[in-house]
C-alpha cells in the first residue's frame, strides 16, 4: 500500500493555478505572494493555536 501525503493549500483563489494542479502539471509557488503550504496535520494544528490564542486574549 502506498502512503499518502496530505497538503493544505490556504491562499487567493487562482483559477490557472488550480486548472494546473487538476491537470498534474508542475506548479510553483514563486512569486505568488499570499500562499501558505501544510504538511499533514500542521493546518489543524495551526487553526486549533489560533483558537487557543484567541481564547486566551479574550479571556483576559
């Protein structure tokens, strides 16, 4: 069985960017400005900080 990676792509909507992905072709991220890359779990991780953080402040 082969592993799977999984990826979260968070950023502005780019319909030549996607149409690539959808194709299989190579995409790059240079010069594309606005763009953050997970890895696995790291999304969930990162939004679950964020709630955590902002609880936090408005707990206070």
């Amino acid at each position: 069985m082969e592993e799977q990676m999984k990826l979260t792509i968070v950023g502005p909507l780019d319909s030549e960017l996607l149409q690539d992905f959808i194709n299989g072709e190579p995409v790059s991220f240079q010069g594309r400005k606005g763009y953050k890359i997970y890895v696995g779990d790291a999304y969930e991780s990162a939004q679950k900080m964020a709630s955590l953080k902002a609880d936090h402040k408005t707990t206070r």
